[in-house]
C-alpha cells in the first residue's frame, strides 16, 4: 500500500485500487487462443481472492474457459443474490493507438487506464470488494450471496448456458444483478431495464479460382470485392432502415412513457451524441432520437469487411473473394434465430450475379427488457441513490449482454442492471479506461445493494 497526495495523476492507492490493478495485469483475452493460459491464470486469481474472502469458492473448467462461483453460507429465511460478472476481456489491437501498455494499468486524470478497467474487471471486481467490505464490517451479509463470474462474455458466453442447466439448483436465486452497462453521464446513477440482443454472420463472396490480373480478365469474370459492396448495400434503405424482408415483424414499439422519460435523461441528446461519437453528422432510422435508436430500435451493422489488396500504393487485381461480418442488434420481441433466417434469405436473394455466397453464423443472444418500477426495481434505484446521492435515471442499453435473458429462462430470475459505463469508457477500444470514483461508487452501491434487497 502507497499513501500519496490525492490529486488528479497521484490519487491515493488504496489497497482496493491495488487488488483492481493486480485483475487488470492478466491478459485474459478469450477470443484469442494463445491467452488461454492467461484467462486461466486470472481465473485462478479471482478464486484465491473470492477464498481468502471467507466464501466457498469453485472453479468450474468448461470447454473452454473457467467459471468461478462463489457464496457465503446461505441461510433459509434470506433473500439469495446473484452477481455475475466476466472477467475475460476484448483484444487490444489497434496497440499503436494506447497512450500507455493495456496490461499495465495507471492512474492518469482520475481514471484507470487499462483493457478491462470498465468492460468488465472494474465493475465485477467492485461488487466483490464491496461484499469483502460488508464482511470485514459486519462480519456477515444481510443475504445469501452467489458470484458468479465467466471468462466468455466477450465471445457470446458458448458455454454459459449449459454451465446454468447443469447447475441450475446450486444458482437457485430471488434476484440478479450485473454491472456491466452503461451510465448516462458522470455521477448520474444510470438504472438499465433492457439490453438489446444480437446475431452476427459472416458471408464469404468467391469468384475466381485465383486472384487474376483486371486487366487481363477485369470485365470477363464478376468482381467479388465489387458484389460485397452491393450486397451489404442492400441490407439498408438510402434512408437507414434495414431492408430485410419481415425484419421488423416482431419489434415492440416503444411505449409514450419511455420516451417522455428518455427526452429528459441527461447526456444522451443528439448533440452529446455528435460530441461523444466525433462523427460528422447523426445517421439513422427516420422518426428517433439517437438514443431511442440505439435503446429501442433493431439494426444491422458491418463489423468488417475486407477483400483484394490493402497494401500500400495500387495492385491491379481482381480478388478471389471477400467477405463481411455482421451484427445484427435485436430488440424485443425479436428472435435472434427467426433474424438469422431472414438475413440468409435476404443475403441468398440479393447476392448479385458470378459468384458463390458462403455464410456462417456466428455467437447471438436474446433482447431483454424488465420493469423498472418493480419492488427489486425500486431497491436497485434506492441503492444507486445512496451510492450517488443522486436521482438515478431509467434507461434501456444498446449493448448485448446475452446470458441476461438466459437467467430468466433458466434461472427464472430477474437480473438488474447497474452499469458504471461511461461514454468515453473506451470499451472494446485503445485507451480503455474507468474513473476511480467510479471504482468507488460501485463498493459503495454493492452494499447498499446488498441492504436493500435484504428488506
Ligand atoms: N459490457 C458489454 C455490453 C454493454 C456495454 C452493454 C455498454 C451496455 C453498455 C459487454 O461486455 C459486451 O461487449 N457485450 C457484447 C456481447 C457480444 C460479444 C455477444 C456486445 O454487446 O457486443
Ligand atoms: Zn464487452
């Protein structure tokens, strides 16, 4: 432990910062194969931590990365509390963009600077350190506690669900929670009601056996780097709506309230989009505001898109194939696999002539949405009160968090949604980063969590 001015670049180093820092130092990036051993090493750490808690703690190995749960001696009489939370992370690249190492969190400006610091280390590891604090204060916890932590959130949770089948006794819960999402502007305690869901594909475009020279061939064989831009044009009108055949069947409009309520919730006006974002001007589905196309509204999005030369200077080259990576963000009622089946049908029809089309499906997750006035609802915003000492708002997410509505499904539990995102938090991007205050905010909201759930 370090005791220094508490200032903007030297904030005081409590042990809690240093434990988050110690989370942080584990590259425990699950879509990348060669970090295996890694996420497995962090996995181990967030076990020994969870121990030397008190709390019994397992470390579940699946077919690929670990789950680790852990829980206090549950008591009949009390109600039972599900955190979950992950603790694998987004790859790092671009790396040239990060103003310091990814793994090797600092303290710049109020913020921890690191891959994770937000999305999801800081956040889960607050809602431990706040169970650790209630511990050591009063020597036990007003409910029966479950954390349980995986290390496949950033690759749609493939194993999760069975892991929740298989244990579905063991996770038996009243009420979840997960901090995980957003909040709207800083000190603005931000109660989420809904997530969006998602379902991603890839079409691969072949034409040619080889690359050809396009001057020899050009004009004789079908460019497929030309018929991908066609394709992914079709997917949308000119004016921003998604030009899939019955895409929008099953889309719940947007009730009078939640417009009423969103018009008024700070930092999520068009303007602070433009400033968030930098992008030159606002595109999208005529007749909503930016944030109620983003909260409450299905869209389709090319992740990535690629094919022929990308090199320096020009090549003159007909490429073989391309291909796009696609997300499809679902609201409810949507269902990811009905989507999924529309947008291979839609890819199929519009795939323009002189090539083969290939597509493969990807990771999805269902839409979620809950009430935010109900009575776990309503202590959730109390705790976010005492926490802030700040009026929370009620939002709903444009983000994913797909194992939500599996909960339900299978835990038949509710989960609420107390993100400590912020705007600029920079998840899934250089320069990631979580205010200290935040950090803060979140041990102080898991006890006052922790209290009103027990009432
Ligand atoms: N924490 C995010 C989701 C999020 C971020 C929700 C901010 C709301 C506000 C989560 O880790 C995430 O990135 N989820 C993925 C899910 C996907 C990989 C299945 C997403 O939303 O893209
Ligand atoms: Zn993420």
């Amino acid at each position: 432990m370090r005791e220094a001015p508490a200032d903007g670049n030297h904030p005081r180093v409590t042990s809690e910062l240093e434990e988050l820092f110690a989370f942080l130092r584990f590259p425990s990036i699950s879509t990348d194969s060669q970090h295996a051993g890694d996420v497995r090493a962090c996995a181990e750490w967030l076990l020994a931590k969870l121990a030397d808690m008190g709390l019994s703690s397992e470390l579940h190995t699946t077919p690929k990365h670990p789950v680790v749960i852990a829980r206090n001696a549950h008591l009949p009489g009390r109600r039972t509390v599900l955190v979950y939370g992950h603790y694998d992370v987004q790859p790092v690249d671009p790396i040239h963009l990060w103003t310091s190492n990814p793994f090797q969190p600092e303290i710049r400006d109020g913020r921890i600077w690191a891959r994770g610091a937000t999305d999801n280390k800081g956040q889960m590891l607050a809602h431990v350190l706040g169970v650790g604090k209630t511990l050591r204060e009063s020597g036990e916890l007003p409910v029966n506690m479950i954390f349980l932590f995986e290390g496949e959130e950033e690759i749609g949770s493939p194993n999760l669900t069975a892991f929740l089948h298989d244990h579905r006794a063991a996770l038996a819960c009243d009420v979840i929670a997960v901090s995980d999402t957003g909040m709207v502007a800083p000190g603005v305690p931000t109660l989420s009601y809904g997530l969006r869901g998602i379902t991603c594909c890839e079409a691969i475009l072949r034409g040619p056996k080889g690359d050809l020279h396009s001057g020899i061939f050009g004009g004789a064989v079908a460019n497929p780097a030309a018929a991908i831009a066609r394709l992914v044009a079709s997917l949308h009108t000119p004016d921003g709506r998604v030009a899939i055949h019955g895409f929008y069947d099953a889309v719940r409009p947007l009730e009078d309230w939640e417009r009423a309520l969103w018009s008024q919730v700070p930092g999520v006006s068009d303007a602070d989009f433009l400033r968030v974002t930098g992008a030159p001007a606002l595109f999208g589905e005529p007749g909503y505001a930016s944030a109620e196309r983003v909260w409450a509204r299905p869209t389709a999005e090319v992740n990535g898109i690629g094919g022929g030369y990308q090199g320096e200077g020009s090549k003159t080259v007909l490429p073989a194939e391309a291909f796009v990576k696609l997300s499809f963000r679902l609201v409810p009622d949507q269902n990811p696999a009905d989507i999924l089946t529309k947008v291979k049908h839609h890819l199929a029809r519009h795939c323009p002539p002189g090539v083969g089309i290939e597509v493969t499906c990807g990771h999805d997750g269902k839409p979620y949405l809950t009430d935010p006035h109900s009575p776990y609802g309503r202590a959730a915003q109390a705790a976010l009160r005492t926490a802030f000492h700040a009026e929370p708002v009620l939002i709903r997410e444009g983000g994913s968090v797909p194992i939500v509505q599996t909960f339900r499904d299978i835990l038949g539990a509710d989960t609420l949604l107390l993100g400590l995102a912020l705007p600029d938090a920079q998840i899934h991007a250089p320069n990631e980063n979580f205010p200290v205050a935040n950090f803060d905010a979140g041990i102080r909201l898991n006890q006052a969590l922790l209290v009103e759930l027990a009432k």
